[in-house]
C-alpha cells in the first residue's frame, strides 16, 4: 500500500517542526492545474506525433487522391473530346448517309442520348462529386456510342438493299448501240404488221442481225425459258425481284438455263427470227409488279461503246 508522504515547515516562533496539511481549495487548485497541464502535454504529443512522426503515411494518401482527382479530371475531358469527335464527324456523316439511303434523320436529343448536347467542356457542377459526375459522362457516352452502332446497322442493312435494288433495275440496253440497227416498234399503240390494224406493244423491238449478243439489263434469276406458242418464240424471262421483270422474245439461242441467276451486263442469248416475226430483232419488255411499262424509261444511251463493253466484260 502506499502512503502519501508527508511534508513539515520549521516553525520559528515555536521552534519545532509542523506538518504542512492542504485545504480543499489548495487541492482542487493542484488538481486542475495538474488535468490542464495532462491535457496540454497529450495535445502536445498527438500533433507532434500526426504531423512528424507519421508525416510520410499522410503525404502518400495525399499524393494518392490528388493524382485520383487529377485522373478522373483528364477522364472527364476525354469524354468530352470522343462526344465531340461523335458530333463533328459521325453524326453529320450518318445524316448524310440517312438523306442518301431516303431514311429518317435521328433527333438531336436521341443522338446525344439526353445529355444537351455533345462537343463542350462542361465544369464540374455544384454540389456533385467528381466521382459522379465523371459517371454521369461515362453513361451518357455509352448511350450516344449504342444508339451510333445501332443507326450503322440500319444504315448497312439498308445500304445492302439498296444496292440489290439498284441492280435489280433493267438500266441498260439489251443490245449494244453499235450492234443495233433500229429500234423498229416503240411501246404503246402501233399498226400490227399481220393485222395491219392498230394494237398494243408491250415492249421496244430492237432490229439486228441474226446472232447478235444479247444482254441481261439487270441482275436477278431466270424463270422461264421455252419455245412460247403466243408468237414470242423462244423467250426468255428475268424476274428481278422488287417488283421488275423483263421478257426476252424471238431468239435464237440460249447460253442460261431456267432458276440461274444472272448479272446485269451478263450474255444470256442471241438475237433470233424467231414465233411471228417478220426479220431478225429482239422484242424487249419490262413490267413492274406485273404490268407492262415503257423499257425506255429504264436506260439512256449515255454509256460509249467501250463503257458498255467494260460493263459486259465484267460478266462474261
């Protein structure tokens, strides 16, 4: 057990040594000052020991998220440049896709996938984190780059079938311009040279000599292929699909069998004399979603000679 020590004064008047008592005042005092001065050296200590001692701990930390704001910082700013490279250069080319192909432009605000706008530095907005904001980027990003991908598929597909579109059109002439004679009968009403009363023709007679080439004016596959015994004789016929076929009459050979598919500019016969003919031509029809119409809206004679010879060379 221990004691506490007791303290003595010499008394001068009484010659003899008394022992020193506290009052309750005296030992509160000693007592306060004794907590002030624990507080004071603790406080002492713990900034001494934060601020020294684990000094290199907090300076790490410190560079660590200064170097994690700076990243996310350039992060942001890199979304913004790709949003802009989307609007600057991938947008305005997909509308102008979109106007070539006759399809819908996308609303601004689908294109940006509601964020406003696309191609701006935006700050930092009040109240919000960089850590938020930074996703908020991310997301949006995303979403402009997914509805991007997905208009280039419609454009694709699209494209793909516009193309087979446009060959499947009768778009040039079956017989070349410097093989050909005359084109004796045109479309519409004409005198029928074995009635010799008026009737429809339902196509152009093109008149050349017997062994002429004779070319497919658009691609798509042969369907009928047949000695007819309505006056056409050997004939031939080419449904191009998207509602166009053409009819092929008088010739005198064949060089494709029926179900085989052909390639505009591809040799598919010779011109003949014959069915009811009265000299060596081809008689040449087109016909949309089945009704006859006038082959001379469907090719010019705007190719040379050597373009049209460069055009059925690829084929043949």
């Amino acid at each position: 057990m221990i004691t506490r020590q007791k303290k003595y004064h010499y008394n001068e008047h009484t010659l003899v040594f008394e022992e020193i008592k506290l009052t309750g005042k005296k030992s509160a005092r000693r007592f306060i000052l004794f907590c002030i001065l624990g507080v004071f050296l603790c406080g002492t200590t713990g900034y001494i020991l934060y601020h020294y001692a684990f000094a290199p701990e907090k300076y790490v930390l410190v560079k660590k998220i200064t170097f994690l704001e700076s990243e996310m910082n350039r992060l942001a700013k890199a979304c913004d440049s790709v949003g802009s490279i989307l609007a600057g250069y991938y947008f305005s080319r997909d509308n102008l896709y979109r106007t070539i192909l006759e399809i819908d432009t996308l609303p601004v605000t689908m294109r940006t996938a509601g964020s406003g706008g696309s191609g701006q530095v935006e700050a930092f907005l009040p109240g919000k984190t960089i850590t938020l904001n930074l996703k908020r980027k991310i997301s949006q990003l995303n979403g402009q780059i997914d509805i991007q991908m997905n208009s280039f598929d419609i454009l694709e597909e699209t494209a793909i079938k516009t193309e087979k579109r446009h060959t499947a059109i009768p778009a040039i002439q079956p017989i070349a311009q410097k093989d050909l004679i005359l084109i004796s009968s045109y479309f519409g009403k004409r005198i029928d040279p074995f009635i010799q009363d008026e009737a429809d023709h339902y196509g152009l007679d093109f008149t050349a000599p017997v062994g002429t080439k004779i070319y497919a004016t658009g691609d798509g596959i042969v369907t009928l292929l047949k000695y007819s015994r309505t006056g056409y004789g050997n004939e031939l016929v080419i449904n191009h699909s998207f509602g166009y076929s053409t009819r092929y009459a008088h010739l005198e050979k064949f060089f494709v069998s029926e179900n085989d598919s052909v390639k505009r500019g591809q040799l598919i016969g010779l011109v003949g004399n014959s069915g009811r003919s009265t000299g060596p031509h081809l008689h040449y029809e087109v016909r949309y979603e089945g009704k006859p119409v006038n082959p001379a809206f469907y090719y010019s004679n705007d190719l040379t000679d050597n373009e049209f010879h460069l055009l059925t060379n690829k084929t043949n």
